[in-house]
C-alpha cells in the first residue's frame, strides 16, 4: 500500500467564490513583505494565486483546476497512490477562524466523497481561545480529521514560543499527531530571495531546519511529551545534522567548553520519539541521500509525502523511486504506509 501524507487541500471554489478568495487573499501579511494577487498562468491561461516576497520574486502559485478531487484521484491512479493526508499548502500561517471552518469543511467533503481514499488534517489558528478550540474539537470528533496542521512557523515566532502552549497543551493531552509544513522562507530570508531554486528550495529547507532545531534544544518535548511533530523536507535535511549537533565530550582536556555536550541523550531521545520527516517529493533529493536519511533517522521516522500538485510528476515519481532504493522490504514498507497508518491510527 502505498499513502502520501503530503497531499495538498484548497477549497474547491476558491477561484470562483468570492468571500473564500477574500479570506485568503486579505489574510497574506503585506505589513510584513507577503503581497498576494491573482493573475494567469503564462503557459495556458489558467487563473493562478500568486504569492510574493520580497515584490517581484514568487514563492506560492495556486492554479485553479490542481486541487479538485477527480484531480486527485486521477493523479493518484496514475502514480500507483492508495490513500493520501489532505494539508493546506503554506497559506495555514495566516488563515482567520472563519476561513478556517470552510477549509475543514471542504477537506471532509471531499474525504466523504473519496470513498475511502483521503483523509483530512485539521487547519486552525494555533493560539489557544475557546473558538479555536471548538474548532478542533469539532474536526476531531465531527468531520474525521486524522491529525492537525501547523505551519513551522507563524510571523516571527517558532513553535517553541510560549504563544503556542496552550494549543500545544491540548494537542498534547488528545495525544493528536501534527504534520509541520514548511513556509515559503524562514523569518530570516534576505540572503537567498535573488536566485529562483535556492527561494524555493532552500528557503523551505532552511526554516524546516531551524524549526526541528528549536524545538530540540527549547525542551518542547520536555514539556509536551506525547506530541509527534511531523516535518516536511526531511526536517530540513536533519539526517546530515543528527549527530553534528549532539557532540559528546571531548577524551581530551580542552582549554574550554565551546560546545554544549551535555545534551546529547535527551536530544536523541526526542528525535527517537517526537520527531518524524515527510520526504517531501523524494525523488528530488537523489537516491545516496535519501538512502542516507533512512539509515541515519530510521525508516520508522520516515514517512511517503509528494508535495501534489506543485509537480503533478512529483508523485509519479516518488513512488517509482522509492522502488529502487537499496532498502529491506520491511523498511520500504514503513515508509509508504506503515508509519503513516500507526502514527494518524489509519483505519484503512
């Protein structure tokens, strides 16, 4: 079985109702550099929501016509996919309450409509208040949500800011698992907007990077034991940093201490629980680093993500990829599904 936990949702009718497209459109922070507008795509015409920053450089295109279910369940067939996780792509950072509710409602229509095939995330503001708690209680209970979305990070502030405790105590005690999606660019990006592939790439890749770090070294996990984080662009290419950042004590006498060597353990016992990675569109990555990956995080912290339909080759792709790395069977098959289904309780 093959499940792609990195599916992207948008409202069916965003293109074509009105009060949805103002929720997102007036929602992007342009006090804050994100301008949002819509326009048509050069190659066939197709109405697009693009986001920028800094003005001029694109970061986001929504296409119209990506994101309706026979779109999915097409590109599904075609790639080989059984069941695939619904997440809002980026926009999650900034949606108001009001939004939303449309969101989740639309994600468990088209879940219902699916036959079995997809299944949502919940999509709400991360600050705590009763409203918004309401709001997960009714896509946990009320409209089958398998787990709950978070952006990495929302304006300024990472999620081991004290502004995100009360929602994260909650999430904590449901014990409800969290897929981390990444933003366009972390909150420090003046250094790699010029050039299009390091934006759009690496952008992604360093702030899923610094988000796995502070969670680490904050105690987050100290705090909320049972939260399982799950991150999308290996973390941020994590498994090239997971012993670099747990030195051990030197055998030597050393003049002084520059590194904190005292960590170790419990960094690695929250990466062993806490922490897991979506591989986030896998063939790109290359098959020595992806084989890397599983090796050094475990294919038990892996799990199948494509990123549809940003690249409606991504999934294709994915899959047939996956197919030849020089893994076990069992690991192979933790990857596609077995991860997914114990982590979300798939009932599948």
């Amino acid at each position: 079985m093959i499940i792609d936990i990195n599916m992207h949702h948008l409202p069916e009718d965003l293109f074509t109702n009105e009060k949805i497209m103002d929720g997102f459109l007036s929602t992007a922070p342009r006090s804050f550099g994100e301008i949002a507008y819509l326009s048509t795509t050069p190659e066939t015409g197709a109405r697009q929501l693009i986001l920028e920053k800094p003005k001029g450089y694109q970061n986001i295109n929504y296409v119209e016509g990506d994101y309706s279910l026979e779109a999915k369940l097409r590109a599904m067939d075609d790639a080989g996919v059984d069941k695939a996780l619904l997440r809002v792509p980026v926009w999650e950072e900034w949606l108001r309450l009001d939004t939303c509710k449309i969101v989740n409602d639309q994600a468990a229509s088209i879940c219902q409509r699916s036959g079995g095939r997809l299944f949502a995330n919940a999509v709400l503001p991360p600050w705590g208040g009763k409203e918004n708690l309401y709001e997960l209680e009714r896509c946990l209970k009320e409209l089958g949500c398998v787990g709950v979305q978070l952006s990495c990070h929302y304006g300024q502030l990472y999620l081991d800011d004290e502004a995100f405790k009360p929602y994260l105590k909650v999430l904590n005690e449901l014990k409800v698992p969290v897929v981390v999606h990444h933003t366009p660019l972390p909150v420090k990006w003046e250094n790699i907007y010029e050039y299009t592939n390091l934006r759009r790439e690496y952008g992604r890749i360093l702030d899923q990077g610094l988000a796995v770090g502070r969670e680490l070294f904050s105690g987050l996990f100290e705090e909320f034991p049972n939260l399982k984080f799950i991150h999308t662009m290996f973390g941020g290419n994590w498994f090239a940093n997971y012993h670099l950042l747990m030195p051990q004590k030197s055998h030597k006498k050393e003049a002084m201490s520059r590194l904190d060597s005292t960590d170790a353990d419990r960094i690695e016992r929250y990466l062993k629980n806490n922490i897991f990675f979506d591989m986030t569109h896998p063939a790109s990555w290359g098959k020595a680093e992806v084989e890397c990956a599983i090796k050094v995080c475990g294919a038990d912290h892996i799990l199948f993500g494509s990123s549809f339909p940003v690249f409606y080759g991504w999934m294709s792709q994915g899959v047939e990829f996956v197919k030849t790395l020089d893994i076990s069977e069992q690991e192979r098959e933790l990857i596609t599904s077995g991860n997914a289904i114990r982590l979300f309780n798939l009932k599948v």
